[in-house]
C-alpha cells in the first residue's frame, strides 16, 4: 500500500482509534500516548501490512498488542524480586496498605471473627484465604466441593455482615 494511502486511511481511523483506546485505558491522557504510540507502529511498519487484509482490524490488533505490552511492563515494575534465600516475589502495592496501625487494627478484628467461628468453617475459609483452590481444599479435609463452597460461602457473608461498618 502507497504511503500516502495508508497515511489517509490512519487518519480516518484516528477518531474510532482514540474511542477504542479510551475504553481500554479509562484515562483520556493514557488513550491519548496510547493513540500516538499506535500511530507511529503503523507508519514504521507499514511494509508488513498484506494488501488483502483489513486494515482496520490490522491497526486496531496493533493497539491492543501496545496496550498488553504495557500493561504487563507496569505489572513487572511494581514487582519486587527478594534476593534472599528462596527468592521470593512480592508485589510492593500490596504489602503497602498493611503498615499502617489502622490496618493493623483492622486485619487483627478479621482474625478474631474468624477464630470465633466453628472450626468446620474456619479451616476451610483459612485454607482458601491462603491460596488453596476449593478441590484442594475438599480433598485435604475429605469434604465434598459443595461443601466446601458453601462453608467458605457463609463465612464470607458473616465477615461481611459483621465488618460492615469498616466499608
């Protein structure tokens, strides 16, 4: 395709690219850099577009693939590699919102409605809350998986209706 062709048609395209990115940013700056960084791809790379495919979709699967590149280079940013024995990976966001002593507060009155319940329901909620999958969860304790749902099911409605006022 002609440079100046494929340089009209980018163009056009220009007020539905900026819609499609505003949808996957919901930030007008973020699907403003995301626009332009589309734009400059599709005018360096334009020797690879194949003349019998749709340039639409061409351009708008380009978007998307920026979009999922930078998505996935911020997550790895905000992720912290320990470099001690087992090399743990911690993600910083989420170990921030534990140091102040109102969460702290917080996270020890969860523990206690937790501990005060029944054990058929605090073992199972436990168990999930540390990352076992619910069929996991069945065959360590040798309950049946609808069991198991509905127990961590209803500890989760008592948390909720015994922590509403921390909403």
């Amino acid at each position: 395709m002609d440079t100046t062709v494929l340089t009209k048609k980018l163009v056009d395209l220009q007020n539905e690219l900026f819609q499609f990115a505003y949808k996957l940013t919901s930030d007008y700056d973020n699907a403003q850099d995301l626009l332009q960084d589309t734009s400059l791809k599709v005018l360096n790379h334009q020797d690879m577009f194949v003349e019998e495919t749709n340039f639409k979709g061409w351009v708008y699967t380009i978007m998307r693939n920026i979009f999922i590149n930078n998505y996935r280079k911020e997550m790895r940013e905000q992720t912290f590699v320990d470099k001690t024995e087992g090399a743990y990976f911690l993600n910083q966001a989420n170990n921030l919102a534990y140091d102040s002593t109102e969460s702290n507060h917080d996270l020890k009155e969860i523990r206690r409605i937790v501990n005060a319940l029944p054990s058929e329901y605090k073992v199972p909620f436990s168990m999930y809350v540390s990352g076992f999958k619910y069929r996991e969860i069945a065959e360590k304790l040798h309950l049946p998986l609808g069991t198991v749902k509905s127990r961590i099911f209803f500890t989760r409605q008592r948390l909720q209706s015994r922590l509403k006022d921390f909403r």
